[in-house]
C-alpha cells in the first residue's frame, strides 16, 4: 500500500467527515466513499473505509458503555425473540 501524502491527507478527512457523520449530520456519511475511491484503488480504499468505521464503532462502544442501560436491551432482545416465536 504505496500512498502519496495527497492519499493520506484524504484518508485523514475521510476519517474526521465518517466521525462527524457518525454524530447525526445528515448527509455528510456518503462523501467519504468517492473521496477514497479517488485517492486509492477499489479494495483498498474500501479497506481502509471498512477500518475506520469499525475503528469508530469501538470507540463509540468504549465511551458509551457506562450510559447504557443493560437491562432495557436485554428487555427488547427477549421481546424480539418472542414476536419472532408468536408472529402476528
């Protein structure tokens, strides 16, 4: 994975524009997908896209998990099982 410094400098915004659109902008998620698709080829590109949201995912997890009401998911999760047992 040879990239140039244009090539960083686009994975670096595409990373800082998938954080943001992660925080609830609206239409800011799409951009980042051309940007990298111009600044490396298919599959890498599509890699490092891949990389960055789960970098993302873990990070939202690790901050979030003290705010998370455990007992209120595992309620949904046991009434999702039951209607996919008793449908209609």
């Amino acid at each position: 994975m040879d990239l140039d410094l244009f090539g960083w400098v686009v994975i670096s915004f595409c990373a800082v524009m998938v954080g943001t659109a992660k925080t609830g902008v609206p239409g800011l998620g799409i951009l980042p997908v051309p940007l990298m698709a111009l600044s490396s080829s298919t599959r890498q590109s599509t890699g490092i896209l891949l990389g960055i949201l789960i970098l993302a995912d873990l990070f939202a997890i690790v901050y979030h998990r003290r705010n998370a009401r455990w007992g209120h998911d595992s309620e949904q999760i046991s009434q999702n099982q039951n209607a996919k047992q008793y449908p209609g």
